[in-house]
C-alpha cells in the first residue's frame, strides 16, 4: 500500500471517530428535546422543523456532495434520532418486556395462564342453551380443563344472525362453572355491560372487532377481572399492543392477548394464522399470549397442526369451539367440533408433549 493511501485513510478513519462522536452527540440532544416535547405534550415529529433544518443545510451546503445528496444523508439521521425517541416511548409502554421482565402470570381463581401450565381454553362459539352449556362443561372437566369459553354477546357480520342470549347466556355460562369447576370467558361488547357482565365472569373478552373499540378498552381497564384481548381483524402488532397498553394503563394488569388470525387474501383459510406473532408478542411484551385456533383457521382438519405450533412457538395456552352437535349450532356452525374430535385433540395434543408444564 502506497504511503499517500495510508495517511489518506488514516485521515478517513479520525473523520470517521469524529463523526461518530458528534452524531452521538445529536442523538443525546435530540432523546433531551424528545423529553421535554413529552412534558408539554408536544408531537415528537415536527415536519415544519425539519423542513427548515433541510433548507439551512442545503443553502450552506460546500459540496462535492449535491443538494439532493446532503437532504437525503440528513433525513436519514433526523430519522435515526426520531426512532431512537420513539424507542424509548415504547421502552416505557406498560405491557412492554423492557418494562417488567419477568412474565406475568395471572390467577384467575386458582388457575394460572402465563405460567408453568399451558392452558387450553375451549367452549362453544354461543351460549346457546343450559344443556348445550353443560355437556361441554362436562367435557371439559373430563379433560382436566380450567377455562371453559362461550359467547353471549354475538358479534355477527349479518344483523339477521343469531346476535347471543346476553345477560341470560352469562348466566348459564357460571352456572356450568359453578357447577363443573370451570373459570368462564366472554365477550362483552359495550361498556355499559361490563359492571355487570363482571358478577358472572372470571374473565372477560374483547373481541377482534372491538379491539380498538376504546371506550370499552378504558372501561375494562378500569375492571377488576381478568381481560381476554383478541388482536383485530388487520391489526399490527404494535396496534395490538397499544390496546392493551389502554387497559393496563387503567389500573387491570391482568391482560392475555389473544392472536386470531388476520385478514388476507388467502380463502382457503378463515383467516391466516399469524404464528410469528406469538415470538413477537412474547418478546415484545410480558402478558400471556395464547392463540385462538378456530377462528383463525376456520378449519377443523388442521386444529391439532395449529395448536402444536402455536404451544411450540411459546404460546401459552390455545382456543377453541367445542359444541355438542355443531351442524345445528347457531353459529360458527362449519368451525366447531364435537366432543369426539375434542377428546381426540387433547389427547393427541398432550401426547405431542407440548401440553406438558413448561420449564420455569
Ligand atoms: C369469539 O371468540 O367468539 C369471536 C367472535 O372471535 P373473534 O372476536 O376473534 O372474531
Ligand atoms: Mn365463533
């Protein structure tokens, strides 16, 4: 290598340090201003100010560099120092990992979800009737199941649909869990229910179509029973995330989130099941994640592949509708299994070994 070559890279690799340094020294700068925007509840994002920035460092600008060369490395560093901010936004997010590290596990009356024991929650798609109710309670008690599901308040597409028994439908539902031991989950859709849906349930459900519902967010929030999160029909995780950030920041800590699949333009699933999203969220945040199979896949035939995956990909618990004849059930008819298929799932799922308590 030719001296000249030597002393001229040696001279790159100083400016480089330099660099270096005053770009650290920026990012410090800017996390102080995002600081102080926070205190006055400013956006963090000024266009207006960025737009000047550009304009000052182009009419200065020495070359050899262009114009449109100088704007460019620039807006990559105004970038920079803006994701570093909202990085540390999210650091400070309640449901975030970085927050709390540990896992949260939650009790719900002596049964935990998001600790050693993988949960499967199952039920039918509707409280339809008492018998119907406790002929799965039945099941699933048979099962050594600690979560027994059932809607009462129908989110249907069509308004002509069976739209669920309401307050009556809650009311068979911890009738069965009184009866059979099983902890009882639903869906509540408005916030007016919530003070009372809370007197007959151990847990309650919002759905993927009120996920960003967030009236009925704060108000759940502001309940003392255990929440069910379900992600929306097209949520991001980060929207996800921010909504159950909207109910812990109300007081209830007690938050499982529920990956159901999204919408795509895949058909030959209900909806496709987003597996990455359970790494993701248990990554992301300390809540319990678990996975409802049957909404997501629409599928009876790939339940027990789904669930496996799902256990495997660090799920804690999986959904599912179980309905004692489910060619006459009043929704959700084509997803459900009978009590014969659910017997042969869990067995089939406990001898995967993926059912067996997790290492603590
Ligand atoms: C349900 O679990 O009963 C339900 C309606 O599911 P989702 O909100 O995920 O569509
Ligand atoms: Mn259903």
């Amino acid at each position: 290598m030719s001296e000249q070559l030597e002393s001229l890279r040696k001279q790159l690799d100083e400016i480089n340090l330099k660099l270096l340094d005053l770009l650290s020294q920026r990012a410090a700068l800017a996390q102080q201003i995002g600081e102080v925007k926070k205190k006055q509840g400013i956006n963090k994002f000024d266009p207006e100010r960025e737009k000047n920035m550009l304009q000052t460092l182009v009419k200065l600008n020495p070359g050899p560099f262009s114009d449109d060369t100088v704007s460019y490395l620039f807006k990559q560093i105004f970038k920079a120092s803006l994701d570093l901010q909202l990085d540390n936004h999210k650091k400070e997010l309640l449901v975030s990992r970085k927050k709390k590290e540990a896992d949260t596990v939650l009790d719900i009356s002596g049964a935990t979800v998001g600790g050693a024991r993988k949960q499967v929650i199952a039920g039918p798609c509707a409280v339809e009737s008492e018998k119907q109710v406790f002929t799965v309670a039945k099941a699933l008690k048979e099962q050594g199941i600690d979560l027994m599901r059932g809607g009462a308040y129908k989110p249907r597409t069509s308004p002509y649909d069976f739209q669920g028994l309401g307050e009556e439908g809650l009311k068979i539902l911890r009738k069965a869990g009184d009866t059979f031991g099983l902890k009882v989950i639903s869906e509540i859709v408005s916030p007016t229910d919530v003070e009372m849906a809370e007197r007959y349930l151990d847990v309650i459900q919002i759905g993927a179509r009120n996920m960003q519902n967030f009236e009925l967010l704060k108000e759940v929030g502001s309940a003392k029973t255990p929440v069910l999160l379900k992600r929306g029909l097209s949520a991001t995780m980060e929207e996800f995330l921010f909504a159950a950030e909207y109910i812990v920041s109300r007081g209830n800590h007690q938050v499982i989130l529920c990956e159901r699949g999204i919408r795509t333009y895949e058909k030959w699933t209900r909806n496709t099941l987003d597996i990455s999203a359970v790494p993701i969220l248990k990554n992301e945040s300390h809540l319990p994640v678990v996975v409802d199979v049957t909404h997501s896949t629409g599928r009876r035939d790939i339940l027990l592949p789904c669930a496996k995956a799902a256990l495997a990909a660090g799920a804690d618990g999986v959904m599912l509708e179980v309905h004692p004849n489910p060619s006459v059930a009043l929704s959700d008819a084509k997803q459900q299994i009978d009590v014969s298929r659910f017997e042969t799932f869990m067995k089939e799922l406990r001898s995967s070994g993926l059912l067996e308590e997790k290492l603590v």
